[in-house]
C-alpha cells in the first residue's frame, strides 16, 4: 500500500462505503440509464427487464429511494399519464465521487 493511503484510512474507509452500495445492481444500471438524461420510473423499468433485471416494482421504487437518500438522483418533475396517477420523472444529481487526498473529504460533482 502507498505510503499516502496508510496516513488517512478513515477517509479511504468512507470513500469505499459511499460508492460500495452504487456498485451493485441494480443500482449501477440506474445510474448509467439516467446518465443518458431524464427518465421516468416507466423507462427505467423497462430498460431494466431489457438488460434482464426482473423484479417486481416494489423493488425498483425502493432501490429509487436508496439512490435518492444518498443524493445520488433526484426527483425532476412529473409526468402526466392518462389521466392517472402521474409518473416521477428521475435525473442524476451527481455524475462523479471522488476523495480530496490533501483534506480526506469525499466529494460530489
């Protein structure tokens, strides 16, 4: 191990549990479908069965929520869809995390 990371592990630490629950799926596949601009729930249902991720919706909302309390998206607007319940509309509020290795703190872009 270099001899910068041994001094500020904590930080490293912290930085690995930020991005270890953005890494799996199918959070990852959120985040690259909404990389390509607003969407809503509908859309990245669908394209997530198209990438073979089957699960009931109930899922997709929860793991929506995760993302959202993380600050990973946001809720852009709504989507009115014949005549029922709107649809949310989903965008990515940060496209990169990373580590400031002077001060150790974790940012967000």
């Amino acid at each position: 191990m270099p001899k910068w990371m041994m001094g500020d592990m904590a930080s490293l630490k912290n930085l690995m549990m930020t991005l270890k629950p953005l890494m799996v799926e199918p959070r990852r596949s959120i985040i690259k479908i909404l990389s390509g601009g607003v969407k809503g729930t509908n859309e990245i249902y669908k394209a997530l069965q198209e990438r073979g991720l089957n699960m009931p919706r109930s899922t997709l909302y929860y793991h929506l929520s995760a993302l959202e309390d993380m600050g990973i998206i946001e809720m852009a607007g709504y989507r009115e869809v014949g005549g029922g319940a709107p649809e949310k509309l989903w965008k990515l509020k940060v496209r990169r995390i990373g580590i400031d290795l002077v001060t150790g703190e974790i940012f967000k872009e």
